[in-house]
C-alpha cells in the first residue's frame, strides 16, 4: 500500500495551483470618473513643477462657502488630496521649500485664503490632514475671474527660473510663484557632467562653452572648454562658438578664422540658412 500511495500524495501539491488556474478571473468595470484626474508639468530651465489632481465640476452647486466651507481644510481638488512635485529645490511664495512631492491644501476664506504644502502627499481628501505635518503656510487675496465649470491649474512660466501656479474655479483664482536657481542648478549640472566626460568627445565640452558664452559667464573658462572641445574633434558648431568666444575676448582674428572655419564644414550640412548667416556675420566683422 505505501507503494501506492506516496506517489498519490507526492501529487497533491499540485492538484491546487492547476484548479486555481482554471478559475476564471474577476470581470469589473473601469470606475466611470465624476472628477476626471489630470497631471499638469511644466519645465523650467532643467527643473520640472507637476501637479496633480482631480477636476471636480461647479454643476450648478454653490462653491465657496458651501460645497467648500470657508474655515476648512479642502484638499484643493476632487478624490485624492492635490499634489504639487518639485525636481529641484526652490522658492515657493519667497520661503525655501527642499525637492519632493507635498500634499497641496487650502483652507479658503471670503477675502484671504491660507495655502498649505504638507509632507504627506498621499493621502485622500483631507481626513488624515495633520496640521503638524506642514511644511509651508501662507496666505494670498483670492481674484475674480471668468466661469471654470471644472477645476483647473496652470503653470505659467516667466521665464526659465520662475513660473506662477494658478488655481480656478467657479469664478475665483489663488495664485503663487515658484522659483528656482537656474543659474547655480544649471551650473551644478555642467560640472558634474564634465566630471564624466571623455576629453576624446567633443560635445560636452562645447556644451559647456557655448553656454557661458550666450549667458556671459567666465569667459577664460569658456575658452579653455572650447578648445579642448576642437582637441576632440571638429564641427561647425563648436568653430561658431569658439568664434564667438574669441570675438567677445576682442580677439579678431582668430574669430575670423574659426568662423571661415565654420561657413567651411556647414556647407552641405547644414541648412542653407545657417551658412548665410554666417556668411552675414563673417562679412560684418570683417
């Protein structure tokens, strides 16, 4: 008998996971949303600002003091509680605020309203909201502004360190600014990557020259860049920028030969326009 039956129970094991892959899966629906979700992105410089929410609908409802009572923490959309993600660290309303995704909050009133960014981002609604938990306070005039049927944010940039971030609704509107240092945040970037860089690629270093010399920085070290750059390899684009580099240094003639050097390797290339252009250039410094 034993004979018999260890073969049967050495079988039982797998009697059960080729039942259950026999059952069928469960069948549902996909959730019909009221509040449709919605992610809003914006780039500034090489940092990023992404919100999101939930648009919940006016449908006739009185908003403010009502569906949202004045005095109450709201959680500045539908569903989950708002969110509001940082790639870099910035001020937000002038008062520094680290990278990070915050939990986005208001408590509105009729002529001000207290904005809240909370460490716990996520969270639904407001019902584990702990004021302890706040990282950023502060208070704004609410504006007046044409019927939004449906909740909405934007992000409207300044430019590439600063953008205001608007909410709307029904017929009123908050907004903030963020910023960023672009300037010191870009520069971070540039070192470190030259950190990694094959001196035997000739585009990073160019990169990294061509930006100091559109944004007017360290002029020396844009030249070094650039000619380490041309060591590597040569293009029109890096004989352009080290024209410009040598022009800005009131070094002529060399700015003249680099810029030949480039109307030279764009033909064929390049568009037709951008030679003409340096053709344009090369004439007038003539």
């Amino acid at each position: 008998m034993r004979r018999v039956l260890f073969p049967v129970l050495l079988a039982l094991p797998f009697a059960a996971p080729l039942a259950a892959q026999d059952k069928p899966k469960p069948v549902r629906l996909t959730p019909l949303r009221l509040s449709p979700a919605c992610t809003v992105a914006q780039d500034l410089g090489i940092s990023r600002i992404e919100l999101a929410f939930a648009r919940p609908a006016v449908k006739g409802r009185k908003i403010w003091g009502d569906l949202v009572p004045f005095g109450q923490v709201w959680r500045a959309g539908a569903n989950n509680a708002t969110t509001i993600t940082l790639s870099h660290a910035a001020k937000v309303a002038g008062k520094d605020l680290a990278a990070g995704t915050y939990g986005f909050f208001v408590i509105p009133g009729e002529k001000a309203w207290t904005l809240i960014l909370n460490k716990k981002a996520k969270q639904w609604g407001a019902y584990e909201y702990k004021a302890e938990e706040d990282v950023l306070r502060w208070d704004v005039a609410p504006q007046a502004g044409p019927h939004l049927e449906y909740l909405d944010y934007r992000v409207i940039p300044a430019d590439t360190g600063q953008a205001t971030i608007e909410l709307g609704w029904e017929k009123l509107r908050v907004s903030f600014p963020v910023a960023f240092d672009t300037k010191g945040l870009y520069w971070a970037h540039l070192e470190d990557t030259l950190k990694k860089a094959p001196e035997t690629d000739w585009v990073p270093w160019y990169q990294a020259a061509a930006y100091c010399q559109a944004q007017g920085l360290e002029p020396q070290q844009a030249l070094l860049w650039i000619e380490k750059s041309l060591k590597a390899g040569e293009s029109f684009w890096n004989h352009e920028t080290a024209a410009r580099i040598y022009k800005d240094a009131q070094r002529m003639p060399e700015a003249r030969l680099h810029l030949q050097k480039a109307i030279e390797l764009s033909k064929g290339k390049a568009p037709k326009e951008y030679t003409e252009n340096l053709e344009k250039d090369l004439a007038a410094w003539k």
